[in-house]
C-alpha cells in the first residue's frame, strides 16, 4: 500500500517513520518533506498547499491513503478535494477544519455544546472592540485574531493598555491580514496547559494519551510564544478520571455538536486546556496532530498507526483495537536556530546526527532541515525534535537531552526544562 504525507515538519516526520513501520506499506511519499523524511520515505517537491498538484500526484502514483499534517493544507480543502477525486484522506473536511481556522466559529461551537470555555465576546471591527475594553474594568484579557496566523494572532495581555495595542495590531493594522476581520476578546485564564488529542471518525473518538507542551520560547515559561519548544507524553497533570471527565464533558459533545451543525469531524481533534483547580477549559481546538507533541506520541504507540488512521477515514473506528502504547514516557526537545521565533539564518551545517542516532531509545525527528551538496543544513526556525523513551520522565528527558548534547549547529539553542513541569504532580 501507498502512503502520502504532507506537510514538512517534525510531525511529519514522525508520521512518516511510524506508518513505514506498518507492515502494509510499501511506500512512504512526504510532500513537500525535509532531510529527515527523505531517510525514512521518498520526497515529493510539492508545496503542502497546492491541494490541484497534490491531487494529481496522489492519482497519479494510486496513494492508497493520503494523512494530512499542517491546519494550512485542512483549511485548503485538501481532504474535500481528495475524496472528489475518489481518493481517501486521513484529516477534517475544509468545513470542519474551520473548528481550527476560525476562532469565532470555535467559540460558538463550544458555546453551543455547552463545554467549558473563557468567557469571550466577538467584535468585527476596531472601533466596537475599543468601544467594549474602554467601557469595562482593566481586567486581563486575551485578544485573537479570527483566523489562522501561524499562533502567532494570540495576544495574552496584563491590562487594558496592552489589550488596546493588541487590537491595534489585529485589526488596525492588519498585522495578520484578514485574519484579523473579526477578533475574539475573551477572558484570561490561569492555571496548566495540556494537550488532549482524540482520533475520531465522527462517531467513535479514541483519546490519546496527554501531552504538555511548551510554548515560550525560554526556561521558566518566559519569552515570546513559540510553535512548541519541546512536549512529553503522558503528564501526570490529568489523570485517568480527569482524562474521563474531558472526553464526556468536552470532547464528544463537541464532536456531536459538529455533526449538529452539518460539519461532521473526522481526523485527529486537539483540545488545547487550561487545567485549574475548578476543572477545565478549552483554550482552543486545533484540527490535527500537534507538534511537537505528535513526535512524543507517536514514540510510544506500540500498534500500527496505518490501521488507525485508515479506520477513521473509512468512518470505521469502532472496529479497531484500541491502540497500544509503550509504558515509558517520551520527551521530545527541539533545538531552534539562532533568532527563532523571530528572524533566523538558515543553511548552517548539522552535526552529530549519526551520534544522535546510535543512542538507545532516541530518535531525531527532523523540522526545519535539508541537504545540500549530500550535507543536512538548517531550514527553518524548529530545526529538529530529539525524541527519547525512558524509564520515568526524568529519565526520558536526560536521554533526550543527551541525544541534544551530540547534535551541533552554528547558533542552536534549547529549552534546558523540558518535562520539568511534570515534576511539579508527581
Ligand atoms: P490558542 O492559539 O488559542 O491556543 O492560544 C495560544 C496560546 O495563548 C495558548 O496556548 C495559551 O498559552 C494562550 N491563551 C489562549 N487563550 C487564553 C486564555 N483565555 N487565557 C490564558 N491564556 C490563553
Ligand atoms: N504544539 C502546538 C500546536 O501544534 O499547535
């Protein structure tokens, strides 16, 4: 059987290493895929959002399942013009995808199915959201532009002065473009996030095992918002009955309300949570598998992701085995280029990956990378996610890290404190 992935990250990556391990595959197409994915499979130039050319090359070479990475490709249409085309895709319809590309639509939703959210308002233009923050007490608030901006359209802010700058930037001076014709202002919350992913075919959901990301850039949760500067799986912060509780009260009714509204889910659903003493909020939904914390995940699944994948594009979930998972957490730390998440060099020269790669329960997924001239070279802001297994999370992290320690490039840099919140629920 044929396999295409697309997208270019260190999900992908992981995506594309498990599903070669599955004993149907025959072959494994990344487009457009990084220097780490033409190891594992075979590299197809073509953007992640060119939904015509994917198509043809999909007919073309009889794909037998296409898994979609990034939300850019979803909201696309990719899965939509696929199945057209009579082609089977793992990933929500355009439709769907809005759960992740509209945060008014989001919001609503969630208001609908009565799950757990900030308090929120929506505003179409500058003047009404200023019109609101002037009239109210200076309280904290976070500001997002409606449509996707790469995480980059969500501005956490202390008091009203930094909130009117926010929707300045969002919606005056369009900073994020039209993403910015509607914005969300909502309530600030405060407490732990984790990463809840569910797989889901529309009518049966599997919830994953939970993950903690770490979105700031530096230790101590400090610095500017990052697309994920390491992840670990399982946290210790939700526990089984918790876990429980999600699925009930946040998870399915929201896959419910999706069919309700006539845009019925299937793929992987990411409940992004702020988890407080009084229970738990859905900070945002993101439509896919997330990264870095798909690259932890899919390092613990024991069964084969083909099967799982294939059983909810065929809208056959409930009849699988429930996935098997490896008892050992995993901790995966990326190493950025110099300047990221702001303005980096790319091109550097990567070192120690065959080091990296003899270390026992390590992988290195590769992000932002390719080859020149047959060397591996630095090609984006996350370079790489070094994965570990180990026996505790203390464990798995110092393996990982050990894996960091062997991989050299001019101007990389790390969180030194990945997984060290686990510590604090232990
Ligand atoms: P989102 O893309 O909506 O998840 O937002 C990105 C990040 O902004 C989240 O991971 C949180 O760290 C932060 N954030 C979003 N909404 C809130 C909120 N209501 N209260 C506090 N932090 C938030
Ligand atoms: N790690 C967060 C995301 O994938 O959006």
């Amino acid at each position: 059987m044929k396999v295409l992935v697309v997208g270019n990250g260190g999900r992908e990556h992981a995506l594309a290493w498990k599903l070669a391990q599955s004993p149907r595959v025959d072959r494994v197409f990344v487009a457009p895929g990084n220097a780490g994915t033409a190891l594992e499979a075979e590299n197809v130039d073509i953007p992640a959002t060119d939904v015509p050319r994917l198509v043809a090359f999909a007919r073309q070479n009889e794909v037998d399942l296409t898994v979609v990475g990034p939300e850019a490709s979803l909201a696309a249409g990719i899965v939509d013009a696929l199945q057209e085309a009579g082609l089977r895709a793992f990933g929500p319809s355009k439709a769907a995808a809005d759960l992740e590309s509209s945060k008014v639509f989001c919001k609503n939703l969630l208001r609908q199915a009565d799950v757990p959210t900030a308090d929120y308002h929506v505003f179409h233009s500058a003047k009404e959201a200023i019109a609101f923050l002037k009239d109210r007490d200076d309280v904290p608030v976070v500001v997002k532009a409606d449509g996707l901006a790469a995480g980059k359209g969500v501005i956490v802010c202390g008091n009203r002065e930094q909130a009117l700058e926010a929707v300045n930037r969002i919606a005056e001076q369009k900073e994020f473009g039209p993403a910015g014709d509607q914005l969300v202002i909502e309530e600030r919350l405060q407490g732990q996030e984790a990463s809840v992913l569910a797989i889901t075919d529309g009518n049966t959901l599997i919830t994953l095992p939970p993950c903690q990301d770490h979105k700031p850039a530096f230790d101590g949760d400090t610095g500017p918002n990052t697309g994920g500067m390491g992840a670990y799986c399982p946290t210790p912060l939700l526990s089984d009955a918790m876990l429980h509780m999600i699925e009930e009260r946040i998870l399915v009714p929201t896959v419910h309300q999706m069919k309700r509204s006539r845009r019925p889910f299937r793929g992987v659903l990411y409940a992004g949570l702020m988890v407080q003493n009084q229970g738990m909020k859905v900070l945002e939904y993101n439509v896919r598998f997330g990264d870095p914390e798909c690259q932890p995940l899919l390092m613990r699944l024991k069964s084969d992701l083909l099967a799982l994948l294939e059983a909810t594009a065929d809208g056959r979930l409930d009849e699988i085995t429930l996935p098997e998972w490896d008892p050992r957490p995993a901790v995966c730390v990326v190493m950025a280029s110099e300047g990221y998440p702001g303005s980096y060099e790319r091109g550097q020269p990567i070192r120690g990956l065959d080091e990296a790669a003899k270390l026992p329960d390590v992988k290195v997924f590769h992000a932002g990378t390719s080859t020149r001239d047959s060397q591996v070279v630095t090609d984006g802001g996350r370079v790489l996610g070094v994965t570990a297994l180990g026996s505790s999370i203390s464990a798995a992290k110092l393996q990982a890290y050990t894996g960091v320690k062997a991989i050299r490039f001019s101007g990389a840099w790390c969180r030194k404190d990945i997984s060290d919140k686990a510590l604090l629920y232990q």
